[in-house]
C-alpha cells in the first residue's frame, strides 16, 4: 500500500492501444488520462506498435511484441520496475494473439509480488481458443497449472477470474457468461458501462456539427443517432 500522502500507483496491461483501430485501444487510452487526472501515477505496458499515443501524465511502455510464453520475463521485469499498488489487465483475447500467456498472470504477479492487487477488465467474455497452440505452449501452460494450482483453472481464461481481486465487465450479460466459466465470479465481478469515447470538437458555432450532417446527407432538423462499435445480441 502507498504511504500516506503517496499518490497511488497503476500499471494498466492492455494489448490493445491507439493507434490500434478498436474499442478497446481508445477505451484503454481514456481510462488511463482521467486515472491520472484524478491525481493517480499511471503506467502503460502495451504491444509494440509503431505510432503509439502519448500523454505527458502516462509511462507507456510499449515493449511486447507478441505476448507469448517467451515475453513474460520482459513483462514481469517491466511490473519490477513500475512498483505499482495495482495492475489492471485489460483482456481481449484476439488482442494478445489468443495465446494464454496473460490469463495466467494474475497468479503470477501474486506469486512474485504477493501483497499487489489484480483488477481484471473483461472486455470481451470469450476465452482464448485451444486449437493453433504449438507442443511447446501446451508444455509450458501445463507446467504454469501445476506452480498455480490446477483447482478452477479454466481453459479459455487461465486464472484470470480465479485469482484476479476484482473483475470488470462492460455488460450484465457478459456476466452471466462468466459465471459458466467460474461460478463464484459474482463475489468479485463490478459491472461498470463503457463511456462514452468520442472527444467532442470545441466549435462554438456549430460547424462541426454542420460538417457531420452533410457528410451523413441529414438535414439540421433530422433526428440522427450514431453508434461507435459493434452490435451483436450478446451485448444484451
């Protein structure tokens, strides 16, 4: 824990970060800029990718290149060096190349550092898939089971919802799946909605507005609603 008067320290783990053109990358961006508007010290490990954004009141460490078994020592030593009271992990499986690496590092991170906090961002209730796995991944998961515990290891989702201290789901839906996975999730599962991720244009005098419209063909009058992502029934 920060001493008094310490400002608290946050390590995000997000695979997926702008330039990247998903939800989850501007997502990721966002919480981390009004995390440290609010006064916290906030660090970034993400994938390597040319062009990342940046923020003067972020670390971003773009260091991983694959999120494979072979980059976890580049990972862990990166956590070392930002000391954080939390580690906030945010999980999309096809965004960490569906490889179960980051499902299992809550446990890992509780291993190494026993007394720092997990928070799990379920950003997609889906685990990653076992099929593609090379010998060598199947070895090394296995082995990491059996340091861990085999007890609630799930096979899409490591021992992300078991050992994570709380976990983040963007919908009650995406809940409910989770509960497949892990029955006990509800004494640790926060349901908090996504907000809003566009940055609003400062015109005064309605020109970006004006602009929007003619390029959507719609009048001044009409009634528009715009939606940003993806709509599927399990979104509830």
């Amino acid at each position: 824990r920060p001493a008094p008067g310490d400002a608290v320290k946050v390590l995000t783990v997000t695979a997926a970060f702008p330039p990247m053109k998903v939800g989850g990358a501007d997502y990721a961006l966002r919480l981390c800029q009004r995390l440290a508007e609010r006064g916290l010290e906030v660090d970034v490990i993400t994938s390597d990718l040319a062009g990342i954004a940046t923020d003067a009141r972020l670390r971003i460490a773009p260091i991983m290149r694959d999120w494979s078994w072979r980059e976890l020592p580049r990972l862990l030593a990166q956590i070392q060096r930002s000391t954080p009271d939390v580690v906030d992990i945010h999980f999309h499986g096809r965004f960490y190349g569906n490889h179960p690496m980051v499902t299992f590092l809550p446990s890992l991170i509780k291993r190494r550092w026993p007394g720092l906090r997990v928070v799990t961002h379920i950003e997609w209730p889906i685990g990653v898939p076992g099929e593609g796995r090379s010998t060598v991944s199947r070895i090394v998961r296995r082995a990491v089971i059996a340091w861990v515990g085999r007890a609630d290891v799930s096979y899409g989702f490591g021992t992300l919802l078991r050992d994570s201290d709380a976990v983040i789901v963007l919908s009650d839906t995406h809940r409910v799946m989770l509960e497949e996975e892990f029955a006990r999730i509800g004494e640790k599962v926060v349901l908090i909605p996504p907000p809003p991720l566009m940055l609003m244009a400062e015109e005064g005098d309605g020109a970006a507005r004006r602009e929007g419209r003619t390029l959507l063909h719609a009048n001044a009058e009409d009634f528009v609603v715009a939606y940003f992502g993806y709509l599927y029934p399990r979104k509830g």
